[in-house]
C-alpha cells in the first residue's frame, strides 16, 4: 500500500485471499452530511483519473459519513469486497480519508485524464488514522518570487495530498508586496513589481535585467482561501513587519525613518539579505497597518495572523531623534522594547478581533506579547523559551526544516545555500525537543517547512527544493514515529518512496532524483552560500 504519510494502524487481508474492491461504471459515490466537500473533492478527481462518473446512490459503493467520536481531522477507512466506508470526526477528516482512498487506488489515479477505463481496484483493509500535530504547516515566499495563483493553486493540491493543513502565506517582503490593499493601491502599484533581481547569493554579484512583479487581488485570494478550505488547508497570511518592509515604504515613503534616510529616493529592493530599512514607530505608521490588516481579516479567516518581526535591524531606530524620543515617551527600555511594544499592538488589536498574532522568534526580544505565539526559526531556543512561558509554538528551526536549503553536499546542487537537508535528514527531524516536559511539550501545536524562494523563481525550482523533502517533513508531521530520531525506519520510509516518486510523476513533480538533479536542474556558475558540515544542534 505504501501509504505516506504513514497511517497510525493498518490491517490488510492476506494476499491471496480477499479479492479487492472494484470500481467500475456501476460504481456510485455520496457523502452524509457534513463530507460535501470531502465527497465532491473525491468524485472530481477519481472522476478525472478514472473515466467514471460515479453518481451519487443510497447505498454507495464509496460512502463517506461523520462520526463525532472522532478527533475532527481522524478517520477510518474500511475496505471490503463490496464497498468502501470513510467515518470522519469532521469535514477535514474526511478529506484525509479521501486522500488515503486515491493513493490505494496506484499512482494513476493521479493523472487528470484516465490513462486506461478499467482495473481500478481497492484493497481489502481497515485504516485508523489520525495526525500527530494540528498545525502541519509550509510557508510558501510569494514576496520574493511571485508565483501565479494557478501555481499557488497546484501547490494547494500538493500540500492536501500529503495531509498538510498550514499554508503559511509569506506575503510581503522588502523584494515585493503582493497583497491588493484597496485603500492603499501604491502598495501593489509601487510595491508589486521591483526593477531586477539578483541572480543567485550576493557574493557572485549578478543581476537579471528583468522586472519582476505581480500581485493578488482579494478575490484571487478569497478563491484560494476557499479552494484550500474544501481541502482541509488553513491559509495563514504573514504580514512582515516592521523590518522586510522595504517595498511598503517605497510605495509610502512616510513609513519609514524619514528623519535617517531619504525614503522618497528608495525603490522596491533589488538584491537579497538582510535590509536596515525598516518602519518607524509612529501612530500614523501603526494606524496605516491596522488599515491593512482590516482588509486582510475580510479576505482570511484563520484565527492565526502571522505579522512576521524577524530580522528587523535597529540601527536606524539608534539613529532617529523620533524612535528616541517614542521610546522614551513609551517608558522603553531599548529598540527591543519598541519592537515590541509594536507588536504587543497588533496583539491586542488582533486579539480584540477574536484573532491571534503570530511571530517569528525575535518577537521574544523586548518581551513577548501576551496572546502571541511562536514560529521557532533561529533553532529551538525561542520555542522552547516561549512554550515554558506558556504560548502557543510552532517549530519550524531552520538547520532541519528549511527546504530552500541544499539536498546534498554535492557540486550539482543548484544554488546551494544553509545547510545539507537529505531526504533522510528531514526524516529524521524532530519537532518536540527531548528538554521539553510534557505540558511544555503540550505548547507545541505543530511544525512547519519553510520554503523561501530567492533562488527559485518559478515553481518547477520550488517542486525541486519541496519534493521529495515534504514527503518526509508530512510523514514527521502526521504520522506517530518515534521520538528518537535514530529508532525511526528510514529503510521502510525509503521502500515506500519508490511508490511515491510514481505518484510525484503522475502529478507532474518536478522532484529532485535521489541520485541528483538533472542536467536541467542544474544552475552551474550560480553562487550559492552552503554552510559547512552538520547543522548545530540547537
Ligand atoms: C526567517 O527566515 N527570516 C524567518
């Protein structure tokens, strides 16, 4: 069955004996109350793949239905001769329940045409299965490169395909902003679009001569919010503030330390790093956000709202007679304090509208806000700190979990940045550390890849870096594997990939091959930055 990610518990009938459940025209499909999506999601692409029309029937032959003795994302899957039987405890469960029903079905039912009208065949088996974390997240970078909504779409498909739930939305960045703001159009005007990229890490010093730019309207965003939703997948926005906000304050010059730097003189970033222009602390500038955010509230439901905080250089706030005297005004200890004074803002004003911030870990500098929680990046320090403290945490520490970061050691990896990630070493990632005690370890609502896009510009570079690392990043984040990373079966992961690379082809991955990329893969002369030898265990 080679199922990924793995289920808690399987029970199969002996080959040879029970002869598996058929489909065929006669076929039929419906769902109880409470599965429509599950039910339509299912129909539509078995329908595709399979040439059947499957109509719905009192008795199906594949049913679906709730149980509300399930856990909202558990279900069961029951497989006899005659019928299949998806019991979920709610509408996402169900959708898992439907996924794991088309990988029994073979890496055909994958294609979007059938290949072939008969011989479509389900094992006799009985499924339990529920996730380990709650939030099993990816952040995708839409800042850096854009990536047209049809492809944001296919990663959707992707993600639910392998029981992930979190889309974590990188929005905005210094490189672009790319959420429509109707009551602010330069943002997407001026914002959306920078002149050139860089080519590759700094220190080769290249440059494209092509603008780069786009943007989503709210409605293109309402569409994806939806179309996630039917799949079981929360779009979580990310907001970057108040540093990577170089292309806000070029759209709006009066965001920024107007009394340091010429902002009207700066544009829409045009190289990678870390940049020192950041917002100011002002009310008109806290006011302007907060009008941002409203319209972002209308298009995302999700309780959580990530308002970013990292890599925010102070250097202008020392230098700005107005930081200085804000801080002093607010009774602030430092520039740590005014950052986080800015962000214990929109945590009550995020909280006051039934909502919940979301940080990265520098939002601990200067203290953290009441209500927030934590996405751990810099390692698991900040998360740790932050679960003792009792908040929410996602882990997501960048020596395991960043797949913008190098397959292997080898010469052929296109743009080699961070750290060496294998397949294996993702596999043998683990997001609750062993200093945690239990109801610290409680804190900890999930885990999340992070898939920054500087040097993938397009999504054939963002399959290569995400495929086939999320297939085990999704396996570390649903299914019960051990704790200790070295009693984990990675030969037995490894056996049930070579399924799963058929599936990856049915779908069109762009993976990288376990033996190395291809020659197209490939981006010789490109500077990379990889960092030597294994990650610090942190
Ligand atoms: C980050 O990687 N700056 C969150």
């Amino acid at each position: 069955m080679d199922l990924i990610p793995a289920p808690i518990a399987v029970r199969r009938a002996a080959p040879g004996g029970a002869p598996g459940l058929s489909l065929d025209p006669a076929s039929t499909l419906a769902g109880a109350a409470g599965t429509e999506d599950a039910e339509r999601w299912l129909r539509s692409v078995l329908g595709a793949a399979t040439g059947l029309a499957l109509p719905r029937a009192a008795d199906p032959v594949l049913g679906l239905r709730l149980d509300p003795a399930l856990a909202p994302e558990e279900y069961r899957l029951a497989v006899d001769a005659e019928r299949a039987r998806i019991t979920a405890g709610g509408p996402a469960g169900a959708h898992w329940g439907a996924q794991t029903l088309r990988q029994l079905l073979g890496p055909d039912a994958y294609r979007r045409a059938p290949l072939r009208r008969t011989g479509w065949q389900l094992p006799v088996c009985e499924i339990a299965d529920a996730p380990r974390f709650g939030w099993r997240g990816v952040l995708l970078d839409v800042a850096r490169h854009f990536l047209p909504l049809a492809d944001l779409l296919r990663f959707v498909d992707l993600l639910a395909a392998h029981k992930l739930n979190v889309l974590h939305l990188h929005l905005t960045d210094d490189q672009g902003w790319r959420f429509e703001v109707r009551r602010y159009p330069r943002l997407t005007e001026v914002g959306g679009w920078r002149e050139r990229s860089m080519v590759g890490y700094r220190t080769g010093n290249r440059r494209d001569d092509r603008p780069h730019g786009g943007y989503y309207t709210q409605d293109d965003l309402r569409e994806l919010v939806a179309y996630a939703a039917d799949r079981g997948i929360t779009v979580v926005p990310e907001i970057d503030l108040p540093g990577h906000t170089q292309a806000a304050i070029a759209a709006y010059p009066e965001l920024g330390n107007t009394d340091v730097v010429d902002t009207r003189a700066l544009g829409v970033w045009t190289d990678w790093g870390v940049n020192p222009n950041v917002l100011n602390a002002s009310e008109a500038t806290l006011a302007f956000f907060e009008g941002v955010l409203e319209e972002l509230l209308e298009v995302f439901p999700s309780e959580y709202v990530h308002l970013g905080g990292d890599e925010c250089p102070k250097e202008q706030w020392r230098a700005s007679q107005a930081a200085q005297t804000r801080i002093k005004e607010l009774g602030l200890a430092d520039e740590d304090g005014l950052q986080s004074w800015m962000i214990g803002h929109f945590d009550s004003w995020l909280t006051a509208r039934g909502r919940r911030l979301i940080g990265w870990d520098e939002i601990l500098e200067g203290g953290l806000a009441p209500r927030a929680a934590v996405a751990s990046w810099r390692g698991y320090a900040g998360g740790v700190a932050a679960a003792r403290a009792g908040h929410p945490v996602v882990m997501c520490p960048e020596q395991h979990v960043y797949l913008d970061h190098r397959q292997s050691d080898g010469p052929d990896e296109p743009v080699p940045i961070g750290f060496r990630r294998s397949l294996a070493d993702v596999y043998r990632f683990e997001p609750v550390p062993s200093s945690l005690d239990e109801v610290s370890a409680g804190q900890v609502i999930g885990t999340q890849a992070n898939l920054w896009s500087e040097f993938a510009d397009d999504s054939r570079d963002l399959d290569y870096r995400a495929f086939p690392r999320l297939a085990a990043f999704a396996e570390v984040a649903w299914s019960p594997l051990p704790r200790d990373p070295a009693a984990r079966d990675l030969a037995d992961f490894e056996r049930r990939m070579r399924t799963h690379y058929a599936r990856l082809d049915a779908i069109g991955v762009a993976y990288r091959p376990p033996a190395g990329p291809h020659p197209w893969q490939r981006r010789p002369g490109v500077a990379g930055r990889p960092l030597p030898g294994p990650p610090p265990q942190v």
